[in-house]
C-alpha cells in the first residue's frame, strides 16, 4: 500500500481532531514520554507534570478520542499507551500532501524554466 492510498482512509475530520489535540504542549509530552517508556497509568504519567491527576485524565481523555492513545485496564489501574496504527495514518496523511506539494513545486520550477 502506498502512501496515497493509506492517507485517502483517513477522515479530515479524524485528522483534524488529532492534531488539535497534538495542538497541547502538556499533551505532547504525555506522548513523548508513552512512545520512550511505554505504557503508563495516570499517577506514571502525572508524576513529572505539575499537574493533578484529574487534569492528566483530562488530557487523556482528549488523547483518547483523538486515537493518539488508548487504554486497557491491568487490575484496579488502566495503563495508556501509544496508538501506533493511527499515528502511522497521520504520517501517511502528511506525506500525502507533502507529495502534493512536491509535485507542485516541480511543475511550477518546470515552468519558471521554460
């Protein structure tokens, strides 16, 4: 499957509501910290943010209905971790227009040229 083909599966709208939950720098390091470390519960996730746990389930929350994490529960706690599969369809939907971008450039060059 080539990059094209992944990006045109994904939603506008799914896109949209992604990166507006990457639009959060408290919400992007949760995610770097899950991508370096792995799955972890809210107390992991809030002990090096000044933050409340409240406030981390929150962002979670909003991490959650973006598909950027997803969780599962592990006895009494719930672990979160990277949503792998939809960030892969992120990166195909930005290659996709970097490709549209790229074409461009080149047939605008390929004028000038002319």
């Amino acid at each position: 499957m080539n990059h094209a083909t992944s990006a045109r599966t994904v939603r506008p709208a799914t896109v949209a509501l992604a990166f507006a939950a990457l639009g959060d720098p408290r919400r992007l390091r949760m995610l770097q910290r899950l991508s370096r470390e792995g799955p972890q519960n809210i107390t992991s996730l809030a002990a090096r943010v000044d933050i409340s746990h409240q406030a981390v389930s929150k962002h979670l929350r909003v991490l959650e209905k973006a598909r950027l994490v997803s969780s599962m529960r592990a006895g009494r706690d719930r672990m979160w971790s990277l949503e792998c599969n939809h960030l892969a369809d992120l990166h195909a939907f930005l290659n996709d227009i970097s490709g549209q971008w790229d074409l461009a450039l080149a047939s605008l060059r390929k004028m000038v040229e002319s």
